[in-house]
C-alpha cells in the first residue's frame, strides 16, 4: 500500500461486504454486532478475505473470535495497515 488507509476507506469497503453478504443495510453500524447483522462465521470468513484483498491485512480466525463489532475490525484493520 503506497497511501495510508483510512477508517473511513475502510468502513466503505466493510460495510458494502456486509450488504453484499445480505445484511439489512439500515442495521450496519460501525457498532452493530455480529447477531443483529446475521453474520455467520462463513461470512466472517470472506469477510477477512475481502479485507486482505482490498488493504493486505490479515485477519486470523483468532482475531475473528475477539472481534464482536463491525468498528472491531474496522479499527483493527486500519491499526495494523499503519504497521
């Protein structure tokens, strides 16, 4: 990555996967939790996956289990591409 990423490049890109994966759109909230949004760990998944392709972070399945947010991995996205 040449350019520094920003919480706000971020969020875009998380909550459109999120729609993408059939979350109501009036429910994806930098706070909204993983029920409320009926993310399942499938979607979790490719969650990660789209955000390593798009910023080049890794998110483990670990980090998965202690991420219970959407701004979780927002931020710790955004965290770890400034690394």
């Amino acid at each position: 990555m040449s350019a520094t990423i920003t919480t706000e490049q971020v969020q875009e890109k998380v909550f459109a996967a999120l729609i993408a994966f059939g979350a109501d759109p009036e429910v994806v909230t930098y706070d909204a939790g993983w029920g409320v949004l009926d993310v399942d760990s499938l979607d979790l998944v490719e969650l990660a996956q789209v955000v390593e392709d798009e910023f080049g972070v890794e998110i483990t399945s670990q980090d998965m289990q202690n991420l219970l947010t959407v701004g979780s991995v927002i931020e710790l996205v955004v965290a770890r591409a400034a690394a």
